[in-house]
C-alpha cells in the first residue's frame, strides 16, 4: 500500500476460500485512505473480479478491458486515450486477437497520464 512503485495486487486461489470476502475488506481500507488527506491528488482506485466460470471475463484482455472503461468512467478526461485507438479501429479494437496490445497501449498511456 505504501510502496509507489508497487500499486497492483492480484489474488488467486480456489472456490470458497475467501477470496472475495478479503478483496472486498481491502476495498474499503483502500477507499478509506484515498479519501485522507494525504492520500495522493487524483487518487483513483480501480478493481476488477474475474470469475473462472465466465469466459467473458476471466482473461488478461477483459481485465484490460475493464479496467480502462473503469478508469475512463471515473476519468471522462481519459477517454481521449481510448478514441485515439478506436477511431483507427473500430470496435475490433475490444475483441479480436491483437486487442490485448491495443488494450495495454491504451491502459499505458492512461496510466502515463
């Protein structure tokens, strides 16, 4: 939490072993101290569950995906990140084979900004 280089946190494990139940305890300690004083300006704080048994969400891409329409949401400035791909490409840009690059130029450049 603490470390500025290091903001991701990834949880794996099997079915019924608290997976959920932990992530949702460290959302609200994260929301918490964004909303402190010394949390950093323009905090946001972004999450995405993958479920196994759902193909549509359970890969790299759709957490891409996700993450980029979270932040876009809560950001409207950094949509100009995700027009500047997708005028070039449409909406293939989302789902066919090479949308895991495009997805992680555009969470890059999101991130970057």
């Amino acid at each position: 939490h603490e470390n500025k280089e290091s903001r991701l946190l990834w949880i794996r494990g099997d079915p019924g072993k608290g997976k959920t139940m932990l992530l949702c305890g460290i959302i609200d300690n994260l929301k918490e101290a964004a909303g402190t004083a010394s949390a950093p300006s323009g905090c946001l704080l972004t999450y995405f569950f993958c479920q196994a048994t759902d193909q549509r969400i359970n890969s790299a891409t759709a957490v891409l995906r996700g993450l980029i329409y979270l932040l876009a949401d809560k950001q409207p400035a950094l949509l100009k990140h995700v027009l500047k791909e997708y005028d070039g490409a449409g909406k293939e840009l989302f789902v066919d084979t090479n949308s895991w690059f495009a997805l992680s130029k555009i969470f890059t450049n999101i991130l970057q900004d």
